[in-house]
C-alpha cells in the first residue's frame, strides 16, 4: 500500500499532481489530465465552505480519493471520490457532471450522492429501510459503496471534531453497518481500521487496557514478532520456498470481541499475534503448511482451508494455529500474492491495476454474482428490521460447508443447524423438514453442524415449521421463511376468528356481515382489504364497536348500552372519601365474589378475591386490611374476566363458541391461543361480564357445546403488594 507523504498532516493537502503521480505509479495508463479536471472542479465546486474542524471542505474529497488510490483503484473511482459531494452539496448537476466527464462517473457520482442522503438514522427501523436501499444502489455498480466506505473511513479519522453524541452515533452506526459490510467485501484493511477508531469511541477504557496489557507483555517477554518471524523464515528455508513473512499483534478490537465470544480474560486468549506467509504459487503454499506443521505443534481444530473451500468473498488462504516460541499460540495465515491482494482489497480487487495494466486476479469473485449471492436470502423479507437483522448475521458469522447426499457444497454461517442447511436448499425442504441425519445418524433439529458434515433432511408433507424453530436457525434466509409461514398460518386463523367476531357484532344490532359491508368498513378505517379488518379484528386491535360505529353510527346506542365502565366508588362500600379502588390483577374479582381492600401505598386499594392467594401472604399484615362489599350498581357496569377453554380442532368450534359467548351478551376482548396440537386447540379469552351469575351462564354456554372438553376460569398473578 502506497502512502503519500504529507497526507497525515492535517495543515496539508495532497497536491492534483501528487494524486495523479499516486495513480500513475500503479497504472501509467491513468488519464492525468482528467484527475486533475477533476479535482480542480472539486476544489472550485466546494470554494468557501469549510468541515467542523475548520479545514477546507475539499480537504475531505481528496482524502477520500487518496484512500482509494491507496487501494489501487481505476480512474472512474478516483474521480467520483473528487466529485463525490458535488451534486449534493454545491449545485452542480448531474447533467454538468456528465457533460464534463462523461456518463460512467457521472451515474457512481450520482450513486454515492443517493447513498449520502439516505445516510444511516440510529432509528431502527429506518435504518434497516435505508439499509435495504443501500444494497439496491450498490446493485448498479459496487464502485459506489467502495466510495462510500472510503467516505466514512475518513469522516471516522477526522469524527474528533463532532460532538461526543454524535460521535458515539456514527461509531455505532459505523461498527452495525460500515465495518461489516467492508469486511463481507473483504476489504480487511478498511474494516479493521473502521472497528479501531468506533471501539476507541464507544468502549475507550477497554481498548486502552488492551493497549496496557500489550505493553506488559512485551515487557515481560521481550518483542515475540520479529523473533517468531525469523523463526518461520528458518522453518521454510531448507524447502527453497521463496515467501514474505510477515507478523503483527491482533488489533484491540479483534482481541476484545475474542475475549466477549469465548469468556476468556486477555491472559487466556491463545492467538493474540498473526502472521502471514505469502509465497508466489498455491504449491508453495501447501509446502509451507507442512515445513510450519513439521517445525511446531498444530493446534487441533484450528485449521481451516479456504483455498479449497473460498469464501464467498473470494477470499482464499490457509489458516493454522501452532504451538510458537515460549509456546505461546500462534496463529499463520498462508497465501499466494493474488490471494493477498483479494485479502486485502476484497471485491474492490477487480477494479485494481498491477504493473500498469488492469489486473485480472483469478481469486476475484464478480462484483453482481457477488452482490447476488448477498442479497438473494434477504429478497422475502417483508420487515425491515427482519433484513436488516439477516444481513448482519450473514456479515458477521463465519461459514461452515456441508454436503448433500450427492456431495454438492452447501456453506452456511458458523452454528447453522440441519433447519438451516433444509431451507438454504430450497423453501418447500425446510418447511416440510421433520428430521435430519448427519454423517449417517439422526440428530436432533437444533443440532450444530461442523464442517464437512454429510446432511440428510427427513420430510413428510403437512408437516409445516414449528414456531420454536426460529431460535435453533441462525441464517436470515431459514428466519425469515419461518417467520413467513408462521405470519401466514396465524393470519389465516385471524381472518376466520374476525368473521365470527363480524358476524356476532352485525347480527346484534340486525346487520349482516357480508363482503361488501367489510370492504367499506376497511376503506373507511383506511385499511387495505377486507380481509385485513377481518385480521385486525380477529387480534383484537380493531373492536366489534368500532365496526360498527364505522358502518352504523345511528346504531351505537344500542351496542354501548353494555359499554365498559371503570369501577368507581359508587360500586363499593367501606372506602374512606380519599380512596379509590381497582380490581387486583392476580384474581380479578367481580360483583358476586366476597372481596377485601388491601391498600397499596402511592396506588390506592386494591380489591382481592376473598380466596386470593396473596391474602394468605398478608395475614400478618391485617392493618392494611379493608373490608369492601359490592353495590347492586356494580352489576350494571362490565368487568374483565377470563376463561380457560380447550376445544376439539375442527372447523367452526371456535366460531361458535364466539356465537355462544354474543348470544349471553357478553363482550370479547381478546383470544389467545396458548396451545395449538393436531387434535385440540387451547384458548385463554377475556370477556366482560356483569357479576358472577353473568360468568357462569357464560361459562355453561360454553361447556354445553358437544366440541368443548374443559372450561375454567383462568386467574393472573401479581407482586404482592407492599
């Protein structure tokens, strides 16, 4: 990597000519001229405006140019760096841009320009919106987000001059999305330099006691780099491999997430220095993995090929971990010098010049299979925050390969389960998966698969996936089909149990719930479909009232006649003239029931069932003890209670215990379905009711029906109050 002199001086700028004298010592064929059009239109385009920290605002283009030169990049990628807040910040045109240096930069210029405007929020959900948007403009050519992340590389060098929070914003925002996708790129350089400065930002105190401890163990062991370096070089000699060795100490960031992930304080960790042996052809490499392994000791399971299994990246090397001098673990890293470069630039290789000539690397992965490959799995993901939250699975977690019973490679994220390996297949596998043999001996579904693993998915049709699957799966595509079909099959269930609720509604005040009522009904609650008032209402987020309100608001009269009221004072006798009092959540009592006050301090009273269990609990508390009794008024207001029913599985039991529940004018809250099994659904309902009577007419309604095995009263818990 080239550096150009006075670049890390912050009252200097690099010159047109220095940059154009950068590019043309890695590619002569380098238009001089337009660099330095360009970068003359720059510095005119930004003339007068300055950053936070006082410099020129050109100071930031060029920089950003400078970086990308450093990466060896083509023209058209310099350029758009120069110009790459022109339109955004200055006025100028697409069209100027175009006219001056034709229709290529122009487009990244305007690409970038996108990308800025859209730049990350820290809310949630509109990043991982602005996120999704991010990946369909990198899908026109990935140049634009290489710009992009050379863009933050240097906003994060130069972040001292904004204020902490927004430091701390960006940082954030950096280690989610920036960081990551430079290293899903490849583009290791850049990301570990991104996570340097966010880890420096968010968690300085750690990172600077990783610094300290470095220190300490350079004291006490003396400089270990130069000395296993040489030791490596001796170990190659006798075997004539020509190779640059290199070796450096981990940054504080790849240390300290080692350090979360394993549980390990930093005197445990095993391979805190790394070292590289890059030779010149893959029969080298192979030869210094065996003069490495012949001089010290492997570490078992630490060695992984991805020169025979490459990343999706494209990148390739070989990794070991040995037993090093004064038997510390140390982990080498071998590769050729077309894997190095691919190693280090990532994607960003294939735009790359070597000896003045475009440099086609074989290790490059195509940039649009590439950005195919990352964005397929997240296509069907209808929640933002669901794309989001795959694509940073997929960025962060290494890979693992499988095979299928015909020995095609499967790759999937470190700690993927045979769920995971049936829905990377196809869809129609994953969901009808009902069990899996690896290596030939049934596993259980949450199994981990290790590399090399042989996977047989088990099917049977119906079968469809369980909702405790979404926490065995860890890849977004495996998340998001079982997400998917669950949504479906509960929407399904919603839509049928809102037709019920519709039809008990309309029919009370004389209507008929026919499709063309609930289309109007939808289009004036400015929901899209019939169906989706049928869903909303089957969840209880939009009422039977409301329905009707919406539909017959001369009728409302009649169907509030029994509306809910908040028990107040005049339903109960033996409170003072301050007090108020509530039901109490952990056995909800209604007129008909004995009750007791007991008062809570900065609350009021709460009412208790005279068999509660929490009255148990305060017998020696019988000072905050009051002796309460319903008003015959309190039977003219409704009051929550909540049945227990289990019924048979069919089609239209649960409809008609809805019916027999209306036909007892009682009202329905809420239906949750707390147990759903082949042969019998379980539901928990809250209703209101008027009194005791009221529930147990209720309650026989209900047990009468032929398809109803068991009803009871389901009562809630609670703190016992202090």
């Amino acid at each position: 990597m080239t550096v150009v002199a006075g670049f890390d001086d912050p009252s200097g700028m690099v010159t047109a000519d220095q940059l154009a004298a950068l590019l043309k010592a890695y590619n002569p064929q380098s238009d001089s001229d337009m660099i330095r059009r360009a970068y003359a239109f720059g510095e005119e385009a930004h003339a007068g405006q300055t950053r936070t920290s006082g410099e020129p605002y050109f100071t930031h283009p060029v920089a950003v140019a400078t970086i990308l030169a450093e990466q060896q990049l083509d023209d058209a990628s310099i350029v758009t760096a120069l110009l790459h807040d022109t339109i955004e910040d200055t006025g100028r045109s697409f069209s100027t841009v175009k006219a001056e240096f034709g229709e290529e930069i122009a487009i990244l210029v305007d690409g970038v320009t996108k990308l800025t405007n859209l730049e990350l929020s820290s809310v949630e959900t509109k990043q991982a919106e602005n996120f999704r948007k991010l990946l369909l403009a990198m899908s026109k050519d990935l140049r634009v987000i290489v710009v992009k992340l050379a863009d933050r590389l240097h906003n994060m060098r130069t972040i001292k001059f904004l204020a902490m929070e927004k430091q701390q914003r960006k940082a954030r925002e950096t280690m989610d999305i920036y960081a990551p996708l430079a290293g899903r790129m490849g583009m290791q350089s850049i990301r570990e330099e991104l996570e340097d400065i966010g880890f420096k930002i968010l968690n300085p105190d750690a990172r600077q006691s990783l610094l300290r401890r470095f220190i300490s163990l350079r004291n006490e062991t003396g400089d270990l780099i130069p000395k296993i370096t040489q030791d490596i070089r001796e170990a190659l000699a006798p075997y004539g491999i020509e190779a640059n060795v290199v070796g450096r100490e981990k940054k504080p960031y790849s240390i300290w997430r080692k350090m979360e992930e394993k549980h390990e304080p930093f005197g445990r960790l095993s391979d805190i220095y790394g070292f590289r042996i890059i030779t010149q052809d893959v029969r080298d490499v192979y030869l210094a993995l065996g003069a490495v392994h012949q001089r010290w000791a492997a570490v078992p399971g630490r060695f992984k090929d991805y020169i025979s299994q490459p990343k999706s990246n494209g990148y390739r090397s070989i990794h070991t971990t040995v037993s090093g001098r004064s038997a510390k673990r140390v982990e080498i890293q071998i590769r050729t010098r077309a894997m190095h470069a691919v190693a280090e630039t990532g994607v960003a290789a294939h735009w790359s010049y070597k000896d003045g000539e475009r440099f086609e690397n074989p290790f490059v992965v195509d940039p649009l299979r590439w950005l195919n490959q990352l964005t397929e799995r997240f296509e069907a993901a209808e929640n933002p925050n669901d794309f989001l939250e795959h694509v940073k699975l997929e960025m962060f977690t290494d890979q693992v390969f499988c095979f299928t019973p015909k020995g095609e490679v499967v790759k999937l994220p470190r700690g993927a389960t045979p769920i995971d390996f049936a829905y990377a297949i196809h869809t129609r596998i994953g969901d009808s998966c009902v069990g899996a043999k690896v290596d030939g001996q049934r596993v259980p579904l949450w199994t981990r698969l290790r590399n090399g693993q042989s996977v047989v998915i088990i099917r049977a049709e119906g079968q469809r996936p369980q909702p405790s699957w979404e926490d065995m799966v860890t890849t977004g595509r495996a998340k998001s089909a079982i997400r998917r079909s669950l949504r479906e099959e509960h929407r399904a269930a919603h839509i049928r149990l809102g037709r019920e609720l519709a039809r008990v509604a309309l029919e009370r005040v004389g209507k008929r719930a026919t499709d063309k009522a609930l289309s109007t009904a939808a289009k004036q609650m400015s929901l899209t479909s019939g169906d989706e008032l049928l869903a909303k209402l089957g969840t209880a987020e939009v009422t039977g009232a409301e329905l009707i309100r919406t539909l017959y608001p001369e009728l409302v009269a009649e169907t509030e006649s029994f509306a809910p009221e908040a028990t107040d004072d005049a339903t109960i006798v033996g409170l003072s003239d301050n007090q108020t009092a509530m039901p109490a959540p952990c056995c909800q009592p209604i007129p008909g029931e004995r009750i007791v006050g007991v008062a809570v301090k900065g609350y009021g009273v709460e009412m208790h069932a005279i068999d509660c269990t929490i009255l148990a609990e305060l017998e020696d508390q019988a000072d905050k003890w009051i002796d309460l009794r319903w008003t015959e008024a309190a039977s003219r207001t409704a009051h929550l209670a909540v049945l227990e029913v289990a019924m048979a599985n069919d089609a239209g039991v649960l409809g008609r215990i809805c019916t027999l529940i209306g036909e007892q004018r009682a009202n329905i809250n809420d239906i949750v379905f707390t147990e759903r099994k082949p042969d019998f659904f379980r539901v928990v309902i809250d209703i209101e009711v008027r009194d005791m009577g009221h529930l147990h007419n209720v309650s026989t309604a209900i047990e009468a029906d032929s398809d109803v095995a068991e009803v009871t009263r389901f009562r809630g818990f609670s703190a016992v109050p202090s």
